[in-house]
C-alpha cells in the first residue's frame, strides 16, 4: 500500500513537471505587453545662451501609455505615448512669469531584460512631437517657444517590484538647441530631464 502510494505521487510529479516544461517551451517567444503609468518630472538647463533671462524649472506630472514587443525573456523593442505638464519660472530685471509647459513624447526604446524581468534597461531615440509653452502678460497669450527639439536620446533602468507593477527612471536629453523668448529677449536652450514614475503591466 506504502509502495503504490509513492509511486503515484512520483508518477504525479513527473507529469507535472513534464507539463511545466512543455507549457514553459510551448509559450510564445514573440509577446505583446501593455502597460499604463505616471509619474513625476525634472527639467534642467544643460545650455542658455543668455544671462539676462534666469530661468528655473519646476517640478512637473506626466502619465504615460506603454506598448512593447517581447523576444522570448531578455529583449524587448518598446515605445510609449508619454503626456507631461511642467512650468518653468522665467524672469529678467524687468518682469517676471511662470511659463507653464505641454510636452508629447514618443521614444522608441531597445530593452534588456535581467532577473526573469525584474531588471530592465533600456535606451533610444524619443521623438517630442509636441512642445508648447506659454504665459500671460498684460492679459495677452505669449509664446515661449518649444521646450524641447524634436529628436532627443533617452535612457533609463526599471525595476519590478511585483509582477505588475515596475518603478523606472529616465533621462532624457535634447541633440540641439530651442530657440525661445521671453521678455522681449531671444535667445536658444538646451534642457534635459529627469523622470521617475511608476507603471502598471498587464
């Protein structure tokens, strides 16, 4: 009786095992993966070719939707639909105003992936296919000018905390320069920034 009973539960565990390798091999190497997220956002002045306008950044939110292309467990190709909002505060000896910021990103990030996916780097090209800023003086609109060119670099590291949830970072820096106004003054920048947040995978 002892006898039987061991050799069915062995008997059981090999079939499970023989299950789990065929479900493990039989997945498919090729995988969508959607994700939704936000977070917070730093921008920073790497270049301004003026001293007479002081401009300082804000923090700033942004929520973003995530869409990638799995190859098996370790790379990914991603991108991602990424809305932000910031301001900045701009001022010369003469005035002084907040300049709020609207900023669409696309990036189109290689990702590798450590750790079963716990891990991932991941770095690219990010198209900013919307920069917008702008004030009120007197009453009337003002634009700033882009925040931000068109082609900028990106990278940045994420880690799982669960199975569905990922916190990540990035950096992000524009390949040329903006030209802006403020104040009656014209004059290029160069800004960077800083994002962390957090994203929700299913």
């Amino acid at each position: 009786m002892v006898v039987t009973t061991l050799l069915s539960a062995n008997a059981a565990n090999a079939q499970s095992l023989d299950y789990t390798y065929h479900a493990q091999n039989d997945a498919p190497k090729v995988r969508m993966e959607w994700g939704f997220g936000a977070g917070v956002s730093y921008t920073g002045m790497q270049h301004v070719s003026t001293n007479i306008v002081e401009l300082n950044p804000r923090m700033g939110l942004g929520a973003h939707f995530d869409m990638a292309v799995c190859f098996g467990r370790n790379f990914a190709i991603e991108t991602e639909i990424c809305y932000e909002g910031a301001s900045i505060k701009a001022a010369t000896p003469m005035t002084s105003h907040k300049i709020k910021t609207t900023t669409i990103d696309i990036p189109l990030l290689l990702s590798l992936r450590m750790a079963n996916s716990r891990i991932r780097v991941n770095a690219g090209p990010l198209f900013t296919v919307m920069s917008r800023a702008e004030y009120t003086e007197g009453g009337e609109l003002m634009f700033y000018g882009p925040t931000y060119p068109t082609w900028n670099v990106a990278a940045g590291i994420g880690i799982g905390i669960t199975r569905n949830m990922l916190l990540e970072a990035r950096y992000i820096l524009g390949l040329k320069d903006s030209v802006n106004q403020f104040g009656g003054v014209e004059f290029s920048t160069r800004a960077y920034r800083i994002t962390a947040g957090i994203t929700l995978l299913f």
